[in-house]
C-alpha cells in the first residue's frame, strides 16, 4: 500500500498535469473560433494573462493545501496547548492534569484519524 505522501504526490501531479491540459484545450478553442484575434492583447499580453491566471490559482491552491495540512498534522496544537496551560494557571488547575488530559484527548483523536 504507498504512503500518504506518495499518494499526494501522484495527486498533485495528475492535478497538475489535468489543470494544463484544461489550460491547452481552452486555448485551442479560443484559436480556433478566433477569439484571441479580435482581442487588442498581443501575443506576449496573452501569454503574461495566461500565466497570470495560473499562478494566481497555484498559490490559493498551495496555500489551501497548507491549511489542511496544518489542520491534519496537530501543529496548530502546541500554540492551543500553551493558551490552555496559561489559562489553567489563571484558573488554579493543577497543570500536570491537564497535560494528562490533553494527551489522553490527542491520543484519542490520533486514534479517530487512523480509523
């Protein structure tokens, strides 16, 4: 069975590999029925729109994919944990419980994702 890392990969790349072919048909057709000739852009215009558009949409794709990855890998957990501790001493709670109970949590929701 491939890893994880192995499956996205292979993702991103037919991702990416389906996103240019869509790129490359929508521009034959444009060609085709002459729609870029009756623009006023020339063809290095057209070419800086393209690209444009296309790194526009990579960087709200990576930076989406950062989220989920962030959301999935428990980073975000260390900055929840020092706000909980830091409100636990405020609060008077013994903080060796609550660590007990926050790794107990954790290890619970680890368990929910192998699932």
């Amino acid at each position: 069975m491939p890893s994880d890392k192995v499956t996205a990969k292979r993702w991103f790349i037919v991702f990416g590999a389906v996103c240019a072919a869509a790129i490359a048909v929508v521009l034959a057709v444009l060609g085709a029925f002459g729609g870029l000739a009756e623009s006023d852009l020339p063809g290095p215009g057209i070419a800086a729109m393209v690209l444009g558009v296309v790194v526009t949409c990579g960087l709200g794709i990576a930076l989406m994919a950062l989220i989920f990855y962030s959301a999935r890998s428990g980073q975000d957990e260390t900055v929840y944990r020092i706000e909980q501790s830091r409100e636990s001493a405020r609060s008077g709670q013994d903080e060796t419980v609550y660590w007990i109970e926050q790794a107990r949590e954790q290890s619970a929701r680890q368990a929910q994702r192998k699932d």
